[in-house]
C-alpha cells in the first residue's frame, strides 16, 4: 500500500505542477506532509534545503529522498518514476505525433518558429550571466575570461566541461 501512496504523493504533483520543481514543491508538501503526514512541516523544510543544496532537479531529489525513507530503495524507484512520469508520458505522445508528423510543412514550420524563440532565451541568459559576472568580479576578469572560454573551445577545442572546472577552480582559489 505504501508504494501505491508514494506514486500517488509524487505523480499528482508531477501533473498539476506546471513549470517543473519549483511549482510542484508545494503541491508535494501537501501530499507528504498534510495528506500522508509522512513528515513534519519542519522535516520537510530540511528535506526540501537539502535538496537545494545539490545539483539537478528539486523534485526528483525530494522525491528519491523521501521515498526511501518511507519504502526503501523500491520506495525511492516508485517516487522518482512517479515524479518524472507525467513529462514522460506527455514526450511520448507528442514525440509520437511530431514523428509521424515530421514530414509536413506545418510541424517544419513549427519547428522553424521555435528557434529564434530559443535563440533569444538562450541570448537573455547568457546576457543575465555576463551581467552578473560583470557586477561581480569586473570588466576585464570577465573579458578574459570570455576571451579564454572562446579560444579554448572554439579554436583549440577543449570540452567544455574542462573550462567550467578551470573557470570553478581559477574562481575558488584566486577570487
């Protein structure tokens, strides 16, 4: 019975949540804490600062964390496949559709439409983060910094994922 409730707690805010872990947090409180009462409002409060401590998605963290306290490691597989489901599901079905669609003129045009919308996201964030890092450690450490990320990806072609460890490393030991 208790993994029949842990898929309910997790899946129904997976639904309702829309706009991913941040909306769905309350919605899974109420479930944890009000519904089930699993936990306390003050436990869930430490859940929920833990889970913000680490990297990746709040509610699977939550969800894999309190699943295994109240089911073990089945618990835990049943919380987080229950939190990512409903995205899941959805991909599927209008993965499907796009699919045997994909050959049509109006889902090309679609597709068309979406990437300059995704350019400019993309655009304002990196904006939002040259910004910050501006106001943070000044013109010219950021300047190099760019200047340096550009080189060493593009030219020399570094992976990426090495430069943001040199850029955390050059950050904590010499700022």
């Amino acid at each position: 019975m208790i993994y029949f409730q842990l898929f309910l707690a997790f899946f129904i805010p997976g639904i309702l949540g829309y706009g991913g872990g941040p909306a769905s947090i309350p919605l899974i409180e109420n479930e944890v804490v009000k519904r089930y009462e699993w936990m306390t409002v003050q436990e869930f409060g430490e859940v929920l600062a833990l889970g913000n401590s680490l990297p990746g998605p709040i509610a699977t963290k939550m969800a894999g964390y309190i699943g295994f306290e109240m089911g073990g490691v089945l618990g835990s597989f049943v919380s987080v496949f229950a939190t990512v489901a409903p995205s899941l599901i959805l991909i599927i079905l209008v993965g499907g559709i796009l699919l045997k669609y994909k050959k049509s003129p109006k889902v090309k045009r679609l597709s068309l439409f979406v990437q300059p919308v995704i350019a400019i996201l993309l655009g304002v964030m990196a904006w939002q983060f040259f910004s910050e890092s501006y106001a943070g450690i000044g013109i010219w450490q950021t300047a190099i910094i760019v200047i340096l990320s550009y080189l060493l990806i593009e030219r020399w072609k570094i992976h990426p994922a090495l430069i943001i460890a040199g850029a955390l490393l050059y950050g904590g030991f010499f700022l």
